[in-house]
C-alpha cells in the first residue's frame, strides 16, 4: 500500500510539471519612441529611447496604466510585413509590442498621430491591433476575429482561412465584412472627409476552435498581421492640438506587460506535491 501511495504521488507531480493551461502564453512587451533606423534588406526597425507600457494596480481601483522609462537606449526587432516599408520613416512616433521580450520581434508597429497631450492616437499600423494600448485616430476601432484553417493546425495555432473584421465610428458597428488573405475593406462613410482601411495581411487562429482540438495546451497565442491607415476628420488637428505638459516617470516594479497564464500555480503546485512525498517517505 505504501509502494502504491508513493506512486500515485510521484504521478500526480508529474502531471503537475506538465500538464499547462493553453492561457501560458508567450510574453508581450509594449514601448513608445521615435525610429531611428529602418533596414529593407535585414527587415528591422530600431526605436530609440523607449517608453514601456505598464500598468499599476491597488485594491479595489482600476489599474493606472502608462508609458514609463526603461534602461534600454535602443530595440530592434524584426518588422511585421515589408509593408512596413511603406508606411514607417525615420523620425516616427510608434508604439510597438514585441514577442518574448522588449524588441527582437515587432508583432505590431503604429505610427502615432503627433503625440498630442489631449490623447494620443494612431493613424498607420502593421501588425496586430488588438496588441496595442493606443487607439485609432477620428473615434474610430476594429474588432477583428480569425477563423482557422483546421487541417494546418500545429500545437496551439492553426493558419488563419479568413478574418472577420468590424469597423466601429463612435462605438458603433458601421461595417462587417469577412476578408481572405490580402483582401481590403475600405470605410468612407462619414461626413467629415474621414476614413479608414484594412487589408487582411495574414493571420492565425487557435487550434482549440477546431473539431477535437485539445484544451489546456502549452504553446504560443495567435498572431495575425493587419495593415490599418486611417485619414484623419477635417480639423482634427486644430481641434486637439495643445502643449504637451506630462514628463515620464521612472516604469513600475514588478508589473511586467504580459500576457501570462498559470505557470506559476503548477509549479507551486508541483512543489507542495514533492514535500507531502517528502514527508511520507521520512515516515
């Protein structure tokens, strides 16, 4: 019986160490700053003197969130598509979020709508929206959703078939409309000489959408890639232009930009299990 015990214990601590909710994700890093250099031929963009996004949070307040000072001079990473090329000059204001650490690879670039202090918006982005904290210029937003191509799954992410992209004004939905790869959806319909278009560049869905497909697996989250430009209403400019007051302050302790899942319950998990067959075996 004892023999038995112990087994059961050492199993039940194995599936501790490897059985992962699929929510442990890889992590995101979010900064601000000014170009600096852009390679066609290595496809890189550098970001001088970076901002982090980072939140802070109390009990029983919404977290304060901002963009903070960080001991790095200069990232580079890997752009998102060539288009980038197009769209991104040296001495741009972006926001960007990385994969895995602050630079190395830009999943998202925007390009920023002259830093104004009334609110900062974005008016060119590559990548993918839903990873980056600033909003659209002209009030305008995108929910966009993948649909999985199920027979080219591998592990946690399968190749994107289409995206559903949804284009809000104000908070209402104005146009839906279901894009293949390389398809464009373009919005004019304002008065105000506004506008905005996105095409579908490429994407991925998660394989746990798919028939059969496996819940509570480790691996990366779905990454797709959008080209967003969006026009800006007549007098926009004028209308929020001011001087800029604010100064960053030094980035939080301990309160990382992540997408992080339950890693650390399974290894707290796994370390209670090796002290209880500890403890039994010294009995």
């Amino acid at each position: 019986m004892k023999h038995i015990t112990v087994i059961t214990l050492i199993t039940a601590l194995v599936l501790c160490l490897c059985v992962l909710p699929a929510a442990a994700v890889i992590q995101e890093v979010t900064v601000k700053g000014t170009i600096s250099a852009i390679s066609k031929d290595n496809n890189t963009l550098t970001i001088e003197n970076p901002l982090q996004y980072g939140c802070s949070y109390s009990s029983g307040s919404a977290p304060v969130c901002s963009f903070n000072t960080m001991s790095d001079t200069t990232l580079t990473g890997s752009m998102p598509s060539d288009s980038a090329n197009t769209i991104f000059n040296v001495g741009d204001t972006v926001v960007a979020t990385s994969l895995g650490g602050a630079g190395g690879t830009w999943i998202t670039i925007a390009k920023l709508y002259n830093s104004l202090p009334a609110g900062e918006y974005v008016t060119g982005l590559v990548g993918d929206p839903g990873t980056i904290p600033t909003p659209l210029v002209g009030d305008y937003a995108l929910d966009v959703t993948t649909a999985s191509d199920c027979t080219t799954c591998f592990g946690t992410t399968c190749n994107a078939a289409t995206s559903s992209v949804n284009v809000l004004s104000s908070g209402t939905r104005v146009l839906e409309k279901t894009l293949e790869p390389r398809q464009v959806l373009l919005y004019n319909g304002r008065n105000d000489g506004s506008s905005i278009e996105v095409t579908f560049v490429n994407g991925e869905g998660s394989s746990e959408t798919c028939a059969g497909g496996r819940t509570g697996m480790t691996g990366p989250q779905p990454i797709s890639v959008y080209i967003v430009k969006v026009v800006p209403p007549i007098g926009f400019d004028q209308q929020f232009l001011q001087t800029p007051t604010t100064v960053p302050t030094p980035v939080p302790t301990a309160v990382p930009t992540t997408k992080s899942g339950s890693l650390p319950l399974a290894v707290i998990g796994a370390v209670g299990l090796g002290a209880a067959l500890l403890t039994y075996r010294m009995k």
